[in-house]
C-alpha cells in the first residue's frame, strides 16, 4: 500500500505545529552536534599535522647544523691542505729576498760621492 503525500491544505491545530517545531528542533540540534563533531575531528587532525610539521622543522635544523658542521671540517681540511703546499712553495723561496739583496748589491754598485 502506498503512502500518499499529506494534503498540504488541511489546516493544523497549533499543538501540532508545536509538535513538528519541536521535532524539526531536534532532528536540526542533532545535525549541530554532527558538524560540531567533525569539527572537532578536523580540528584534531590539524593539531596532528602541526604536531608532525614541528618534528620535521626540528629534525631539519638538526640536519641544518651538522651538515653545516661537515662542511666547516670540509673547509678547514681544504685550508690546512692548501696552507701545506703553499708552505712548500714558501720554503723553496724563502731566501730569495736576501739572494737578490746580495746579487743586487753585486751588479749595482752603489756609487760613491
């Protein structure tokens, strides 16, 4: 058997219409409380996110400083590795100043007044 719509030009008492107010009331509290919850569990999602955000940031800085501490040692090594074959070239030229002082001397005689 099928259900007829309701006549919708029958007039009603106002206890029914209170009636249907109160239960349209609740059926839309009830809709309020669902949203209200899914809020809340987006709401725990995003705190999760941050949660996971701010790990990765402090692991990225931890990364950050010893990557930067790495390269420091890479570049004191490379420095100390130049300095030690500059310091060859330094040695092997070391008295050269004081050999062209004397051969200066040598072929540019002061002359005397």
């Amino acid at each position: 058997m099928p259900i007829e719509p309701p006549d919708m030009s029958t007039p009603v008492t106002r206890g029914e219409l209170r009636g249907e107010l109160r239960d349209l009331e609740t059926r839309i509290d009830a809709k309020f409380e669902s949203i209200d919850a899914k809020f809340e569990s987006i709401d725990a999602k995003f705190e999760s996110i941050d949660a996971k955000f701010e790990a990765l940031r402090a692991e990225m800085r931890a990364s950050e400083q010893r990557l930067s501490m790495e390269l420091a040692h890479h570049a004191n090594a490379i420095v100390e590795n130049v300095a030690k074959h500059v310091g060859v070239v330094d040695d092997k030229y070391a008295d050269l100043p004081r050999r062209v002082t004397r051969l200066e001397g040598a072929v540019f005689k002061a002359k005397r007044r």
